[in-house]
C-alpha cells in the first residue's frame, strides 16, 4: 500500500517538463509576433532530434502544412525512442521560444513535426547540450565543468557585437526621432537596427548570466558551501535568486506572455 509520501512524491511536478513561449504567426496590433505557450519537456535521452507535435505546430502556432520543410536522409528514416515506440516525422520546422522568466531568445531551431498530440515540444539530447540548456553530469569528479578563459572570451565578443550594433544605431535614431527623415527605406532600417541591437543586447546579457552561475556552481563544487558573496552579486546584477542547476534558458523577462491554447 502507498504511504502518503510516496503519493505525494508522484504528483510532484517534473522540474525537466516546463512552460515555454513560441512565436506564432499571429501578430498583434504593431505587428509583433505573439507567443503561445507549450508545455515543454527537455529530453537528455533524445537522440532523434526536437520534436514539435503537428497539432501545436497548425492549430496553435498557425502554421500551414504547405510551410513545412523537407526532411534529411537521416530524418526520414525515423527514430525509436527510449518506450519502443517508433516516430517517423512528417517534415520539419523551424521555431523561435524563450523561458518566461529567463534571458535567452532560440531563435529558428529546428524541430521535428510528429503526428503524436500527448506532447507540444521536446527538447533534445542535441540542442540541451549545443545551447548549454542544462549542465553536463559530473557524477566522477569535482572539477570544474566550464572554461573561465574561454567563456570570458566569448563574453568579451559578444561585448564588442552589441558595442558595435549600438555605434550603428545611434546616427539614424538621432535622424529619426528628431523627424529630419520620413523616408520609409530609412525608417525600415532604423528598425532593423534596433531589432538587432536588441538581439545582441539578448544574447550579451544570457552569456553573461551565464557565466556568473558556472562560477557560483563551480566556486560551490569546490568549497562544498554556498558562495554568499558571488550569489549577493549575482542576485544585485540579475535581479532574481540563484537558480538550481536545472534548466537555465530562455527569453527576455520584459516579453509578452501568449495566452497558453489549453485556457
């Protein structure tokens, strides 16, 4: 017979299986994208590749079939997963989401379209580890999972890329807010600076957080303690608590959240 504990500890939710927002083809009325949500499982195990059910896919996101895109040699032939079951996709797709709560944007990552509904997304074995969605398991050692030298460099880069949009930027804002330009070229333009500036902007700032939590997890390994003084700065400089080494993704904090299509 199941104690209560054990009852309890069933119904307790997934920490891997999360809400996500994906960018449909609706669009508010400035034009903008609007998100839906998903429920999204992130699947380590998943060798086949991302998976998006069809039923989100043309439903929810809106897409039609007719946009779908064709499948690699490798795709066609199809998966088993980790229950047997096997899933040849019916094409593929690309799709931009983002955490409600986190600081990275994905954009167009490729996912393939299954005709199974129990699922909106997963995430897989590939994307988790490439996009440095989760930390590797280090279950032999306590050293340091992460390059200090290396990510500072790609720190420093991303500095530079966002530097450099923004030097880009200021001529033809000056133009356009102070009206000396109507032209709709210029216009046009000015806003795809923006929408670039804030890209690198997005991706300096994900980056950056990132390297902050590999040095309070890495500190933490190492001293077998919490590291009050590097989370007192990671929590001044981002603004939300230290989280657990679970899942570290996702979109701008300041986006629009879609209206999930289960309400």
């Amino acid at each position: 017979m199941s104690t209560d504990t054990e009852v309890e500890e069933a119904h307790q939710p997934s920490p891997w299986i999360l809400p996500i927002y994906v960018l449909s083809t609706q669009r508010d009325e400035s034009r903008h994208l609007i998100p839906k949500e998903a429920k999204c499982t992130f699947d380590t195990g998943n060798l086949q590749g991302n998976l998006v059910s069809k039923t989100f896919v043309t439903d929810v996101l809106g897409y039609p079939e007719s946009s779908f895109l064709q499948l690699t040699k490798v795709e066609k032939a199809g998966g088993t997963g980790i229950t047997g079951h096997r899933l040849v996709p019916q094409g593929a797709i690309n799709l931009t989401w983002y955490r409600s709560n986190g600081t990275r944007v994905f954009r167009g990552m490729r996912f393939l379209i299954s005709e199974h509904p129990m699922y909106d997304i997963v995430i897989g074995s590939r994307s988790i580890y490439q996009n440095r969605i989760m930390d590797v398991p280090n279950l032999m050692t306590e050293a340091s999972l992460w390059d200090d030298e290396k990510d500072a460099e790609t720190l420093e880069s991303l500095r530079d890329k966002m530097n450099d949009a923004k030097t880009k930027l200021t001529p033809i804002e000056k133009e356009v807010l102070l009206k000396e330009s109507n032209d709709p070229e210029v216009l046009e333009k000015y806003e795809a600076l923006k929408a670039e500036l804030r890209s690198a902007e997005q991706e300096f700032n994900a980056e950056n957080r990132h390297l902050h939590l590999c040095r309070i997890y890495s500190s933490e390994r190492k001293n077998h303690k919490k590291d009050v003084k590097l989370r007192k700065t990671f929590e001044e400089t981002f603004h939300e608590k230290v989280p657990p080494t679970l899942p570290t993704n996702s979109g701008p904090s300041g986006s629009r959240r879609g209206k999930s299509h289960k309400e």
